[in-house]
C-alpha cells in the first residue's frame, strides 16, 4: 500500500511540474479534497504529500527547458541557459544535466536532513531578525545585478516586485494598494502573476513567429544526450554541490524558498567562472541552478517540522495538509513520532530516486516532443493557464488579472526590463517589508555592528553589487 500511494504522488506531482508555473505549491493546493481518504492511516497521506513535493521539484524543470516556462518560480533561474540550449538542438542534454544535479543534491542534503534533524535546531537559532534581512537583500542583489546588465532596470523591477506583492491588507486590517477593488485585497495570487510574466510572452513570440521558426530545433533526443547529460554534473561537480550548498541554507532559514535560492545558486555559478559567457546555454548554468532544487526543498522540512515554521510556500500548504490529518508539525509531540519521520525519509528519497528514472525516460523523448507544430500545443499551454488561474475564484476577475500581468509580461520582455527581478520583489514582499519594519523598531546600528553573520552577509552584497555594476556586460536576461 506505502508503494501504491508513494507511485499515485509521484505520477501526480510529475503532473504538475511539467504544467507551466505551477509547480510543488499549487500541487499541494489541489490535495485538500484528497486528505478525508487519508484519515483513517495519516502516515499514508504524509508519504502521498511528500512524494508530490519530491516529483514535482525535479519536474518543474521541464516546461523551462523546452518553452521558456518556468515549471515554478524555483526553475527561473534554470530556464536562462537552458532554454537557450533547447534551442540549440540539447534539450536532451540540458535535461538531463538539470535532472542528475537536482537529483544528487535531493539525495544527499535530504539524507542529512531527516537523519539528523535535531541537531538542526542550534544552526536555525543563530539566525535573528538581520540576518534574515540581510540575505533577502543578497537575495535582491543578485537578480538585480548578476542575472542582468541592465541593472537600473532591474532594481526598479525588483521595487515594482515588491509593491504588487504588497497588494491586499496590512496588519491592521486596512486595504493597501487596491485601487478599492475588493478583489485584490486577499492580494494578487502568484499563479497569474508568473503567467502573465513568463508563459504568456513566450507563448505571444511562438504564435507570430511560428511559420519563421520553431520553439526549438526539432531534434529527437538520444542515449548519448542523456550520458552527456549526466557527464556535464560530473565535471561540473563543484558548480552543482555549491548550488546544493547554497539551496540547503536558504531552505533551513524560515519563509525565504525556493525562487530565492536558485537565483543564489546561479549568481554564485556565474561568479566563480568569470571568463565564460552565461545566458547563452552555457550548461554549468543549468547545473548550477538545479543543485539548488531539491536540496532547497529537503533542507525546508527542518524549520516546518522542528518549529512549526514554513521554510518555505510549499511546507506552509503542506503544514495545513498535516494538520486536517491530525499532525501539527512543531509541536512536541512530532519529535517522538518515528513513523511520521520514517514516512518523509521513504517518500522524499525513494520519491526523487522513482522521479529521476521517470524523467530521464522523459528527457530521452524531449526532442520528439518538439517536433510537435506549435499550433497545437499553444491552445493547450493557454488552457492550462487558464483552466489553473480560474482555480482561485472562478470570475472574470481571474482573468483579468491574467490579462493585466500578461500584457506587462509582453512589455517587459520587449523593453528588457528583469522578469526574474519582478518575480523574486514579488515572492519576498512581505518578508523584506516585514523584516525592514523588526529591524528598525528592535535593533540599532551599534548592534548591527556586533553581529558577525550579518556583516558577513552585507560584504557579500556588496562586493556581488560591485561585481554586477563593473562586469555587467557578460549577461542578459529578461
């Protein structure tokens, strides 16, 4: 039965994260008309939740790859070189490159999590109030500066982020932002937002410009693509454990997620290989980011099971899905509950092991799928995007909301202002809104001052603002 159910999550969440923007969040969301089956053994449902966390995270790389898409707002970062390797004739190869590195990193950094979650605790506690704020705004720094040479556009992308993820009520119950529109005060739900961003002007060039070219070149994949693939993270190691490395830090530290540390991961890829050319289909990009991936999601679990605290917007869905099956994370009573703990380990690990065979299989048949002409899979995307933004309340609010995010998608594609600077202001809205105001009212710059983590955190802002202003030309992506 764990098997069955274990195999009916990672078909499902593959599902998901081969839709365009979807991703592990959304998936989860769809589950609470699931959970009443799983009342009578919870255990089951913790293995189905999980492994839909594990399947959808390598997945999501797919739509990134092949479109332009990101799967979720975790595979942006992926979608800067690998797209533009599909397009080259290696989707194949990029796929396979992202699957073996989200995979390794899953498996090690997901090891060392539920192995050893107490000793957990002590790490998370040493990081307060601004440290927190300072790596939003490393965060910031790095999808302003690094991930685009026009840097004055994308830190006013990342401002106008921030200002529509603020959108809705503030803590005193007052509508902000609305224009006194009801609708908006619950805020503006990501779903569309990343649409209209990044699905919808990808989707805009291939219709007009269908009969001048494909998406990408239609080969068919091969074995050799797919051992290329998976020689590329080998020699490529050290880019893909940094990404690890980075992904399992950001997701120990409550709320930041996944957005976050792929951008991380790829700013720290580009950095250290200073004399090669990225946004071209430089395949350390690919690696980079995708090390990120699962090891973000692992390390996520140790701040939501430990505390009760998401570390990031998935384990907030997945804490709530816990809950209806009478499991409240954080609690004292989930540190003796070895079943609960066995249940993660075998869903997540075995999940991500299931996943990569599955997807490579995918990956293999990547090129034929892009032989497909693109006047029959645009309707299909569209009315996916459609069918999951008309989710939230089913109105023509829905999609106008669409609409509105995907004209300014097709003009910020046009005038190469910073997708990924808009998303990423977006995502950490409240974070750094919230972050900013504890900051200011409970610590002084002579307290600051004392706090080694944090000013090792600011240097690295400004060394990467340094680096981004004075080495702007090597990379271009909106």
């Amino acid at each position: 039965m764990e098997l069955a159910i274990l195999m009916a999550g990672i078909v499902y969440g593959l599902i998901i994260g081969l839709i365009p923007a979807a991703g592990a969040t959304t998936g989860l969301i769809t589950l609470f008309g699931v959970m009443p089956y799983f009342v009578g053994d919870p255990y089951l449902g913790v293995i189905f939740c999980v492994a839909v966390v594990a399947s959808s995270t390598t997945g999501d790389s797919f739509a990134g790859v092949l479109l332009g898409i990101p799967g979720a707002n975790s595979a942006a970062a992926t979608m800067v070189d690998g797209f533009p390797m599909a397009k080259n004739g290696e989707a194949t190869r990029a796929l396979s490159a992202a699957i073996t590195s989200s995979t390794c990193n899953g498996l090690f950094w997901g090891s060392l999590t539920f192995l050893f979650l107490p000793w957990y605790t002590k790490v998370v506690m040493y990081m307060g109030i601004p440290e927190l704020w300072a790596l939003v705004l490393l965060a910031f720094v790095t999808v302003g500066f690094v991930s685009t040479r026009r840097y004055v556009r994308s830190v006013l992308a990342i401002v106008l982020g921030v200002t529509v993820g603020l959108i809705g009520v503030d803590v005193n119950n007052v509508p902000r932002f609305t224009m006194g529109w009801r609708y908006l005060e619950d805020g503006v739900q990501i779903l569309p937002y990343m649409a209209g961003l990044f699905a919808i002007p990808e989707l805009w060039d291939g219709w007009f410009n269908r009969k001048k070219t494909t998406t990408i070149k239609a080969e068919h994949g091969s074995w050799q693509d797919l051992k290329q693939g998976v020689k590329d993270t080998i020699r490529c190691w050290k880019d893909s454990a940094r990404g690890g490395a980075i992904g399992s830090f950001i997701g120990l530290l409550p709320g930041l997620g996944g957005a976050m540390a792929d951008w991380l991961a790829y700013g720290a890829t580009v950095a250290a290989n200073p004399k090669e050319k990225f946004g071209v289909g430089n395949v350390k990009g690919v690696v980079g980011a995708e090390g990120a991936n699962n090891a973000q999601k692992a390390s996520s679990f140790i701040p939501t099971v430990l505390f009760g605290i998401p570390g990031a917007s998935f384990a907030a869905i997945l804490m709530g899905l816990f809950l209806y099956l009478g499991i409240d994370l954080g609690s004292p009573d989930t540190f003796y509950d070895d079943k609960l703990f066995d249940s993660m380990t075998y869903a997540f690990l075995l999940g991500t092991i299931i996943t990569a065979v599955l997807c490579y299989g995918l990956a293999y048949f990547a090129g034929w799928m892009t032989r497909i002409p693109y006047v029959y899979y645009f309707p299909c995307i569209l009315a996916v995007i459609v069918w999951a933004t008309l989710q939230y309340t089913g109105g023509w609010e829905d999609l106008a909301v669409l609409l509105v995010f995907s004209v300014f998608g097709v003009l910020c594609k046009k005038f190469q202002v910073s997708r990924p600077a808009l998303l990423i202001g977006f995502i950490l809205s409240d974070r750094i809104y919230n972050l900013t105001y504890q900051l200011t009212s409970l610590h002084t710059v002579n307290d600051l001052i004392t706090r080694p983590i944090f000013i090792f955190l600011m240097a690295c802002v400004i060394l990467l603002m340094y680096w981004g202003i004075t080495k702007r030309s090597r990379l271009d992506y909106a």
